[in-house]
C-alpha cells in the first residue's frame, strides 16, 4: 500500500453549469420582487389613480411570473426545461422593454439575469446530452 488516497474526482462541468442556471433563475425571482416592489413605491399613487390596481399588478407582476416560470424551468429534468425558460426569458424581456418607457428599465434586470440562467442551463444540459451521446457510441 502506497498511502494514496483514492483518486481526485474530475468536476462535472455540465452540472456545474447546470446548478448556476438554477441559482439565476432564483436570483432573477428575487430581482423581480425587488423591482416590482421599488418600482411600485417609485410610481406611488399615480399608477394606481392611473390604472387601479390590477393594471399596476399586471404590468410589475408579469416579469416576476416569468422568472417563476423560469425557476419551473432550471429545476426541472424533462426535454421541456431549457424551452419553458427561454420562452419565459423572451417575454419577460419583451414586457420590460415594452414598459420601459411607463414604468422604467428597473425591472430589465431580472430579465437579463434569467436570460443568462436560461443560456448556462441550456449549455449544462447540451453537454450532458453530448457526453451521454459519446458514452454510449463509445467513442
């Protein structure tokens, strides 16, 4: 016995990515709050005098229900995943640049971070998809 331990695990760099597309999808839920919340007290009562209520909830809780959809998304395994979260990128992206000019670009931040959680998770999963690919051709 030579008193090596056992051998070094090779990081798993698909699942890595993966997990970070997870926790920016979180962090793009929790941006979309904080937007809709600041944008909500920034607009004050003239929104809601303007529209009512349910026109302020529309157009600050959309983004948010997007990034819901995306962290839907990044948690699930099915062939579905990357799509959910790219369509909920696109319109969430969509509806901040649509609103921008009413309500501000506060809220383009969470778009841009669930764009970007939806471009790793899809890369994690496209390799994943690859080295199974290659394993099993035996290649």
């Amino acid at each position: 016995m030579t008193g090596r331990g056992p051998a070094p695990a090779v990081p798993d760099r698909a699942g890595q990515q993966v997990r970070a597309g997870v926790v920016l999808a979180w962090a793009s839920l929790a941006a979309a709050v904080v937007a809709a919340v600041a944008t909500a007290l920034l607009l004050g009562g003239t929104a809601l005098e303007d529209g009512g209520a349910v026109t302020v909830l529309v157009l600050l809780g959309l983004p948010a229900l997007c990034c819901a959809a995306g962290v839907l998304g990044a948690r699930r395994r099915s062939r579905w995943a990357v799509p959910l979260m790219a369509a909920a990128a696109l319109v969430c992206l969509a509806w901040t640049l649509l609103t921008a000019l009413g309500v501000g670009f506060l809220p383009l931040v969470p778009a841009v971070l669930l764009v970007a959680a939806t471009v790793l998770s899809g890369a994690g999963r496209l390799e994943r998809r690859m080295d199974a690919r290659s394993r099993t051709s035996g290649r």
